[in-house]
C-alpha cells in the first residue's frame, strides 16, 4: 500500500492546533488576555445629535 500524502490543508490544520496548544500552555486562552479590535471605518460612525447632554 502506497503512503498517504498530507494535504496542504492537512498541515495547516496541525500546525494551527500546534500554535494553539502552545498559546494555552503560556496562558493566552484563560481569561487574562483580550483581543485589540480595530473597529472598521468603513461603517459610518453616526455623531450624537446632543453632544453633551446625556440622555439615559
């Protein structure tokens, strides 16, 4: 029987969980640390129509 060949796909996908497990060991998915989101500016920011009162 011939070798199975690892796909492109294949070792992305275990060089993704490798990156993972190494995160996890350093402590990146419990809870101390937080994404930067940059938000998007191609949204529109729509100003307040009142800046300064606080309408609550």
């Amino acid at each position: 029987m011939a070798k199975k060949r690892i796909t492109k796909k294949e070792l992305d996908a275990i060089e993704r969980a490798a990156k993972r497990e190494a995160q996890k060991a350093a402590g990146a998915m419990d809870g101390r640390f937080r994404p930067r989101v940059v938000k998007s500016r191609k949204t529109y920011a729509r100003k307040p129509k009142h800046p300064g009162t606080d309408s609550a």
